[in-house]
C-alpha cells in the first residue's frame, strides 16, 4: 500500500498511448462498466466520471451498471464470466484485496480473474476525534491507547468494512488495541463519533471532515505521501509520528484476465489521459482524492501488496470470512 510516486502521475503513463490502433475494430459497441457497490458511493461517482470521458474517447458509450452485494463479489463474478473482449469492465477498489478474507467460496479466482487496466484515484484515510476530546495530535490518541488497551472506541462500517480495515492497520503500526463499535454504515459510525459515542474513527476525508461533520470533529492526521490540499493543516501519518502507517484506499479498472493486452493497453492509455485532464483532476480533488493512472503491472503489484497486508490485518482483529 506504500503508493509510488509516479502512480499518482497519470500524465507518465500516457506514453502508452501509441497502442490506441494496435488493435483494429475496438471498440465495435457500446462498453459496459460494471460497478461491484451500490450507487453514490465514491467508487460509483468515480466510475461514472471516467466513464464520461471514456465516452469521448472511444466513441462508443460506456454505460455503468451497478451490481451489488457480497463484498463486490456478485459485480466482480459477473465481470470475470464476461467475453474477454475489452467491451465487458469492473470498476474495483481497495477492498478487493480483502475479498478472500470475508466471502467464503468466491466463484473465480481471486488472483487469476482479472486483469487491472489502472487505478482511477487514491483516497487516504484520515484519523478524526471530536473537537472536545482531550487529544490534539495523533501522539496523544496513540498514548491514551498505550495506557489503556481496548478503553478507547472506534466506529466502523461493520466488521470486514474498509474502516475498520484501516483502523485495524493503525492498531497494528502503532502497537495497540481498540475496542472496535460496528455500526450499518461508514456514515453512521461518522455520525456516532460526532455524537460521542465513540472515541475515534479512521475514514476519508469526504466522510469525516467535509459538510456538517467539519466544525465537530478535528482530524489528527492523514494517509499519504503528503498533505491534502482540502486540508492543509493535518499532517500525515509520518509527520505525526506514524511513518509506517501506509494505508491509502483506491479505485481502478479491470477486465477479464484473458482480454488481449493491445486491448488493455488502449484502455489503460485512454484511462491515464482522462485522469490527467483538468477538470477530472479538479473533480477528485473536490472528493479529497488524487488522480492515478498507474499502468497495469503497476496496478497489479499495489494490488498484491495490499492483499497480503490485509491477511495479517485480518488475523489481528479475528475476522471470518462469512
């Protein structure tokens, strides 16, 4: 999950883009992009923006579908029985690297399924309390903690949801325990923490610090390789004492495992240049996100270094897969 440099740079990767006619006839229909959640979230708001531009790009629509259910499970099974032809994409993210950790009996290989064509955006997490709680810095949360194993709260999504993912990648980087309080949604645990009814909650910055929730929680400290430009007065984790705390959540594209790699690489060039355009830059950074546009080996290794991270995140807070 340490995010290289260039992989926030979508401009580096338009070099590609020399592969837009090695692959005569494609495409030759509308695309279909597949989102494995429900709409509104970000990855749905994303995958709707990109697919817009896409649109222009190849000349032929690119309409979404939402297919929820089962961790993004149900989305992703979909996708991978498709015709590997190019016409067929997933919008993923970050959690289908816990995929194998909370869905028992996935219908296609976790591993093998797909092809990553790019990740779309990054979104790091940020580490909120209220505005009365007695911890001013991330150090005094971590402290507090230290002295107190499994006395202070935080909210979650549920168990196996991203938030209580990170939360848990926190516990193991700043050696200590939380008590963890699942709630039905990230929404509602933002909410609880506005209320007091916990201690802390480890979410994105959208969620936790934009709108109403703003003047009642302060954050401590954010993921990432720098500072937000949404927010530029909470430092990252490594500035506030955390260095190894890494975790940035994304979201990208996929296909089939076997579509043609002339196929990926146009989809990955004309992907890259989306996200560089101004206005798409401008759109992710008003959702406190940052544009990628990493090409596909690229893509895939973050994808396998967020799996294996997620395995010892997952034998630490003793989640089952259901």
């Amino acid at each position: 999950m340490r995010i290289p440099r260039r992989g926030l740079l979508a401009a580096t990767a338009v070099a590609t883009a020399g592969t837009a006619s090695a692959q005569p006839g494609f495409p030759s229909r509308p695309l279909r992009l597949v989102v494995a959640w429900a709409p509104t979230g970000a990855i749905d708001t994303i995958a709707r923006r990109l697919a817009q531009k896409l649109t222009e790009a190849l000349g032929q629509t690119v309409f979404v579908e939402n297919r929820s259910g089962a961790s993004g499970s149900i989305g992703a099974a979909e996708v991978a029985r498709a015709v590997p032809d190019g016409h067929t994409l997933l919008a993923l993210d970050s959690t289908y690297g816990m995929m194998p950790f909370l869905v028992n009996g996935l219908p296609f290989n976790h591993t093998e399924a797909f092809r990553l064509i790019t990740i779309s955006a990054f979104t790091p997490v940020v580490a909120a309390v209220r505005r009365d709680a007695p911890y001013t810095t991330l150090r005094d949360l971590t402290e507090a903690a230290r002295r107190r194993p499994e006395a202070l709260t935080y909210g979650s999504g549920g168990v196996g949801s991203s938030v209580q993912f990170a939360t848990v990648a926190y516990e193991l980087a700043a050696g200590v325990r939380l008590l963890h309080v699942p709630y039905r949604g990230g929404g509602e645990a933002v909410s609880a923490l506005m209320a007091g009814q916990v201690d802390t909650v480890f979410a994105s910055p959208s969620a936790a610090m934009m709108g109403g929730s703003a003047a009642v929680l302060r954050p401590l400290a954010i993921s990432g390789p720098g500072r937000l430009a949404a927010l530029p007065e909470v430092p990252t984790f490594a500035e506030a004492g955390l260095p190894d705390y890494a975790i940035m959540h994304w979201s990208g594209l996929a296909v089939p495992r076997a579509t043609p790699m002339p196929i990926v690489e146009r989809l990955h060039a004309e992907a890259a240049k989306a996200l560089a355009a101004p206005d798409m830059v401008a759109f992710l950074a008003s959702i406190a996100s940052l544009p990628g546009g990493m090409p596909p080996a690229e893509a895939e290794r973050l994808l396998a270094e967020d799996t294996q991270r997620w395995r010892q995140v997952v034998a630490l807070a003793g989640i089952r897969p259901q």
